[in-house]
C-alpha cells in the first residue's frame, strides 16, 4: 500500500471512531477518570516535552537576527 492510501484508512478509521457514541462518552468522562495527582502529573511530563522540544528547536533552527 501506499503511504497515500494508509493515511486516507487511518484518517477514515479515526473519522468513523470520532462519531461512535461510546467513544465520545469515554471522552468526555476522561477527566472525570484522573486524580489530581495524575493530572498534575500530566502536566508537569507536558510542559517538560515542551520545554525540551524548544530547546531542540533552538539548537536546529539558527536564531534570525531580523526578529
């Protein structure tokens, strides 16, 4: 198969998945799921991921000195 033709599948897979009305429940309760713990937790992992996606960025992209 293409790559073409594999991200039409996965992109209809995931329209089709996006109307079922249990999975759109699952998401809306999703929060409701997580302690405070966890979502602080969450938090922290993301702004981290960030953080080290910005200083990637920064080593790969030469800084623009008309900014």
């Amino acid at each position: 198969m293409s790559a073409f033709r594999v991200a039409k599948t996965v992109a209809l897979l995931a329209l089709a998945a996006s109307r079922s009305p249990v999975v759109r429940s699952a998401i809306k309760a999703a929060p409701n799921l997580l302690s405070e713990e966890r979502k602080n937790a969450a938090f922290e992992v993301t702004k981290r991921a960030a953080r080290k996606a910005g200083e990637l960025t920064a080593r790969v992209v030469p800084p623009n000195r008309y900014f």
